[in-house]
C-alpha cells in the first residue's frame, strides 16, 4: 500500500483518514463527514443542479436495474452537462477520504444529480449497490473497500421524513439472506412499507455541506419525504481498473476542461495508454497530488 502520510508531506492538498476514522469505518460501514463543502461551495453546488435539472438531458439509456420512482430526479453521468460537479469531485477534503479508503488509486465511476420530492412512502427500499454479482462479494474487516459512494448532501435533512438516508451499521460485512437481481434487503423491506425502522439502523441527519462515505455492500434505503426537495449528488468511486458506471469513456472535451488529478480519476492516462497502466500506474502519487487546475491553465503557465 503507498505511503499515504508520506504522499501528503510531499505536498499534497490532502490529508489522509486518520486511525480513528479507518477504524470507524472498518467496523461501522460509513463516515459522515459533516460540514466538508462550505456554505459557497453548497450554493454553487445548487446552481450546477438547477443547471442540470433545466437541461432535462438524457446522459444514459434506462436500465431495467434501475429503480423507478415518480417523485425523483436523476441524472446520471451529470458530469458531462455541467463543469459545475468539477469542484466537488476534486475537493481535497473527499480526496483524502478516497485515497485513504481506494489505497491511492480512485476511479470516478458514476457520477449522478439527484432531487427526491415529497412523498408519503419510502423513496427507496432497502438494498446493496453494484448489481447482484457484486452483492455475493464480502471481504475481510480489515480490507479495504472494492467500491464506495459519497453522498453530498445539498439541502438540509437533518429532520426526520425528509427523505432521510437510512442504514445498518456493519452490515458491510453481512450478505443478505435472500438474494435478487434488485439486491433488495427483503427480511427489512415489508416493516418499511409500513414505515418501521428497525432498532439497529441508524437515521443519517445530514446538513447542507455534509458528505455521507460508505461501500458498495451496506445496507442502505431512504425514508419517506414530508418536508421539502431534497437535493444530492451521488459519486461512486472503485479501482482505477474497475468499470465506469454511467460512460464508457468520457469524450476528450470534458476531460481537457479537467485538472490533472481529475482527469486521472476518470481513467485518462492521455493518448495511447498500456494496458497495465490501469494497474500499475506509474506516476499515480505525483498526479494525486493536488488538484483544482484545469488542463488549460496548466498549459499557460
């Protein structure tokens, strides 16, 4: 595993998780970072939303894994409609969570806009990400994740039925009982449909700058919403040698708008990379390294 303190010494715009963190989320399955974007970056965040919101794109052909729910919006692959996500997808401050947790090496597999408006019932059931091969997956407590979201919460949900982020602590390391191709959790599914949390989940309260950081394997739902939108951006993240998400390959002009750092997070290794590169790749620390300039200004300096 490289040297992660040593990578930030060397002149990172990050820091690496500490101890305490990785332990937590070792054993609990998540970290809610509060107050990571700050009050700017949320409104600016909002703006590139609205700004996708009123494009009504279509960035990616319905899949019949997807759930289905009239009161929501989303947008997948949002990143090729807006330069807005640019910012919070190179922030130092989830930089750092995510080569801490992807062992230096981070690939941006989806990147998704999303609004859920109100509804009386649960917006989403209770599953597991990834499809069900990766469902079959656990891995020892001590390993580090195959793959993790974070969830950038926009709006504020810190009261109950605002369409609260439910979980269950640990149970990254639980396969279900039953399995199907929606991986849905179904032994905590019929109690939702009546609006019963169980004792052991946890009711994420989120505010408006927090960012939600958990794997592929938690189990996970979101609760009704009785108050108003609420807004988030969903990024999910695995290995630079994992498949994308929501592209294939993201065309050449989104990427030259891009940092370095960033346009290395979306899987560029410029024009005619090795293969192995996506293994092995051998400039991978000093192109991690900092972040927050574009292709253009590096260029002109």
């Amino acid at each position: 595993m490289p040297d992660l303190s040593s990578s930030a010494r060397a002149g990172s715009d990050w820091s690496p998780l500490s101890d305490d963190q990785l332990a937590e989320f070792s054993e609990r399955g998540y970290l809610h970072l509060r107050g990571l974007y700050s009050e700017s970056e949320v409104h600016r965040g909002l703006a590139a939303m609205d700004e996708v919101v009123a494009a009504n794109p279509s960035t990616l052909e319905h899949h019949e894994s997807f759930y289905l729910n009239d009161q929501t919006v989303r947008v997948r692959n949002a990143v090729a409609t807006t330069a807005g996500l640019d910012e919070f997808l190179d922030h130092p401050g989830l930089v750092g969570p995510l080569m801490t947790l992807l062992n230096g090496n981070v690939q941006i597999l989806s990147t998704e806009v999303l609004v859920r408006y109100l509804q009386e019932d649960a917006l989403e059931p209770w599953h597991t990400d990834g499809g069900p091969y990766l469902q079959r997956l656990r891995l020892m407590a001590e390993s580090l994740p195959l793959q993790i979201k974070a969830q950038v919460f926009l709006s504020d949900v810190s009261r109950p039925n605002s369409g609260n982020f439910l979980l269950v602590p640990g149970s990254h390391l639980q396969v279900p009982t039953t399995l199907d191709y929606m991986c849905n959790i179904e032994e905590l599914n019929e109690p939702l449909s009546r609006g019963e949390v169980p004792d052991h989940a946890v009711i994420v309260k989120a505010e408006p700058g927090d960012v939600l950081i958990f794997p592929h394997s938690l189990w996970h739902g979101v609760m009704a919403n009785t108050t108003q939108p609420r807004k988030t951006f969903i990024f999910r993240f695995g290995q630079l040698w994992h498949r994308p998400y929501d592209y294939t390959v993201q065309p050449r002009e989104i990427l030259d708008r891009m940092s370095p750092r960033l346009r290395r997070m979306f899987g560029d290794f410029g024009d005619g990379p090795h293969p192995s590169d996506y293994y092995k790749p051998l400039d991978q620390e000093e192109t991690m390294a900092r972040g927050g300039s574009s292709a253009l200004e590096v260029a002109s300096r």
